[in-house]
C-alpha cells in the first residue's frame, strides 16, 4: 500500500511510498544559496505527509544552470542556509534528498554561451542555446568532483540522501545518448562508453558520502528522439546500475527536445493506449526494468489515483510511486489521499491553442505556482496561458541579470 513503509538497501527507511519528484524551484538567491522561500515550500510539502521529497535540479556548477534560479552545491560557506533547509524540508518526519545535476548542453544563454557537453551537437530551441564545447579530460574530471562535493555537502548539511540527475538530456543523459554524444574515446561508442561518466559519478559519490546513506539515479527510459536513447539501451544501462550500490531508480523519459516527462498527460497523442488506461506513463517500461533489475523502482508521470497506485504497489510493478503536479496543484489533498479519502488527483490542462507555445505555457504555470507558494501564497488555477507561455524567458532574464551584477 501507498502508507506502507519501505526500507532501501544501505538501510534508510522511508514512512510511506509516496515521493515528490524533482521540481526547480527558481528562487535561490543572488549566491546561488536556498533562500527562506524554499523553507517555506519544503515545510509545506512536508507537512502533506509524503516519505521522501527530492528537490529540483540542484547544480555542480554555476556556468550550467537548469535555471538562473538554482541552487549551487559548491561551497562549503553556504552550510548555514543548506542546514536551515534541510531542517525546515524533514519536519514532518519524511526524507529528503537533493538532486544533483549538470545541465551540459540544455545550459541557455542567460548562463553561458560555450556550455560544456560530450560533443558539439548544439540544442536548437528558440535560439536559447549556445554551440557546446566538447569536454576534454580535465573537464570531465571537475564533473565528477563536482557531484562528489555536492554529496558531501547534502550530507553535511543533514539532507538524507542524493539523486543524481542521469535523465531529461542534462549533461550526465547528453552522454548516455548517442546523438549527442558522439565521442571515440572512452567516454563514447558503446553504451558500457557512454555509461561510464554515471558509474563512475556513483562510485565515487559512494566512497564519499559511506554505506548507509541513500544514492538514487534518475534515468530515461528513452529519449523519445530519432537516433537517441532507446528503451533497449535504457535497459543495458540498468543492467549495469543493479550491479551498483544505488537505493532507488527513478525511470522518467524525454528531454527539452522532447518533453514526454511532462507533457504527456491525457490530452497527449504520444501514449499508448494502454498506458493511457493505466494512467502511469512508464508503467510498460518498469515492467521489463523489473524483469532484470532487483533495484527498488519507482517511476513518476501521470500517477493520479488512490485506487491505481495500489494496485501498482501490491503487484509488485514498483516499489515507489513518484508524483510532481499533484504537489501543486493538489497540494493541501496529498494527506487525505494518502488515508484513502481523497481517491483522484485532478490534473490540469492548460493550452494556449497555439502547438509551439503549449510546452511553455505549462510549464510556465507550474513555475509560477511554487514562486507563489514560497511567498507563502496559495494555488491560483485561473492564470492566462499566453502569458504563462511568455513567463519563463522574462523571469529566467531578469533572474540571470540580477545574478550577473550581484
Ligand atoms: C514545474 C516542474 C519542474 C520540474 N523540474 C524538474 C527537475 O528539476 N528535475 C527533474 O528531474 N524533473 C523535473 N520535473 C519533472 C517531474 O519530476 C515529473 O517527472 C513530471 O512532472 C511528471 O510527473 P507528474 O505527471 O506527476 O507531474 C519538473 C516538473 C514540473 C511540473
């Protein structure tokens, strides 16, 4: 069930198996640091009774940011602000984790015109991405000690545990996927190449942060992308994941180019009928994740009813149910729907009418919902597409510009 408890391999025990995904917040200061907004937000999630919270794209590095509002985990003398977090996050008795991450390529222009990436396979989407430069040795050796001090810096600060951001084609997903990574060294060709940088990001975050403290990945199932990531690669690289020592693998999919983590809700045209039936976008794909995987499983997308997460849950498809809209939109229904007295959690549809701006419309909405919510304000349904649609770029320009005259 749902409100059943779980204990994860290196020991950690979560009260239920309801988790919040990861959702970027925005709002980190003008040093990159947590801000009294994000103790606000996470203290209100804890309070909806969920076992464990993962928070939005944390950064190794502050020329690759997911937003210009992220929190950057690369300096010890912002322990302070991270323990203030922490605190306020686990409150309610719940766990809660960092996501750790590197944006490579999907870094716009707001933070860097040259972004890091496996190769020079520039992402092209509303010109807001410059031509990467493909990483030499050096490089990749800074992201692996990047992640690590993130780690060590999570578990100083007193967060739980850490989930390394393998999937949505950020930097760690650019090098699984052969069309963005298209290197002949040992970082690239096979997919045992291309998995190289995240196995050796585990082992070594591993040596840093002990035993008993919970790793995640978060990977693709696919990238839903012509020449991408597959489902049978997918599965290669959980073969070589269960041979890790990791807690909890998250499967989700798509990336910028492709936004199938997000999008695709009921109105979507890309599912399956038969996952539209069973509501969970990637429930197919767990499916053969369990066949050869022993690794506690959760997949997020799409998950809405009581009825359906249980059933889920009791055959054994997943360990872990993984929510993100819901916490907005529903957020004061989470503990009610967790005794079983809530039984759906409505999703909303936003559409502007126009197919190029529907992805930043949502997203918009949704982005401006948690920037309410840290003030302390409510849930507004009512807000104009278009201008949700129009949000994100103004927002994440005058965020960057205050950060670049800090
Ligand atoms: C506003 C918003 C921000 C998101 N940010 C992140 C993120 O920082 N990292 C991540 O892995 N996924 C992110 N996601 C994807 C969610 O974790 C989740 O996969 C997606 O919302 C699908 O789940 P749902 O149908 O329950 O909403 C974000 C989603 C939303 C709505």
């Amino acid at each position: 069930m749902i409100s059943t408890e779980i204990t994860l391999p290196c020991g950690a025990v979560m009260k239920n198996r309801l988790v919040k995904s990861a959702m970027t917040e925005r709002i980190s200061n003008k040093n990159f640091e947590p801000t009294k907004g994000h103790e606000k937000l996470y203290k209100d999630w804890s309070d909806t009774g969920a076992g464990l919270l993962i928070t939005g794209n944390v950064v190794i590095d502050r020329k690759h940011l997911e937003s210009a509002g992220n929190v950057c985990f690369d300096d010890s003398n912002m322990l302070s602000k991270l323990r203030s977090w922490a605190i306020s996050a686990k409150s309610g008795g719940n766990q809660v984790w960092i996501q750790v991450s590197h944006s490579g390529r999907q870094a716009n222009k707001f933070s860097t015109s040259r972004p890091l990436a496996p190769s020079e396979v520039q992402l092209r989407k509303m010109g807001l991405f410059g031509k990467p430069k493909a990483m030499i040795a050096h490089d990749i050796q800074e992201v692996i000690a990047g992640f690590v001090k993130a780690a060590k810096l999570s578990k100083e600060a007193g967060f739980d545990g850490v989930q390394i951001h393998a999937a949505h084609g950020y930097l760690l997903s650019q090098f699984l996927s052969p069309s963005t990574n298209v290197r002949t060294d040992q970082w690239g060709g096979s997919i045992e190449n291309r998995s190289r940088l995240l196995l050796t990001i585990i082992r070594e975050v591993r040596k840093e942060v002990g035993d008993h403290f919970p790793i995640a990945v978060k990977l693709n199932s696919a990238d839903f992308q012509r020449g991408g990531f597959t489902e049978e690669e997918s599965l290669e690289v959980v073969k070589m994941l269960d041979a890790e020592k990791i807690d909890l693998l998250e499967i989700s999919g798509g990336t910028y180019e492709k936004l199938a983590f997000f999008i695709m809700n009921e109105e979507g045209s890309e599912l399956k009928e038969s996952t539209k039936r069973r509501e969970a976008y990637f429930i197919d794909f767990a499916k053969k994740v369990r066949a050869i995987s022993k690794l506690p499983l959760m997949i997020t997308g799409g998950f809405r009813s009581y009825e359906f997460c249980n059933e889920v849950l009791k055959n054994g498809e997943v360990d872990l149910i993984g929510m993100g809209r819901p916490f907005i939109t529903n957020r004061d229904e989470i503990s009610g729907f967790l005794k079983g007295e809530i039984p759906n959690l409505k999703n909303m549809v936003l559409r502007t009418g126009f197919k190029q701006f529907e992805d930043s419309a949502e997203g918009g909405f949704y982005a401006r919902q948690l920037i309410r919510f840290s003030k302390g304000k409510k849930f507004k349904p009512n807000m104009s597409p278009l201008w949700c649609s129009m949000f994100l770029v103004l927002y994440e320009f005058r965020k960057a510009m205050a950060k670049k005259f800090a």
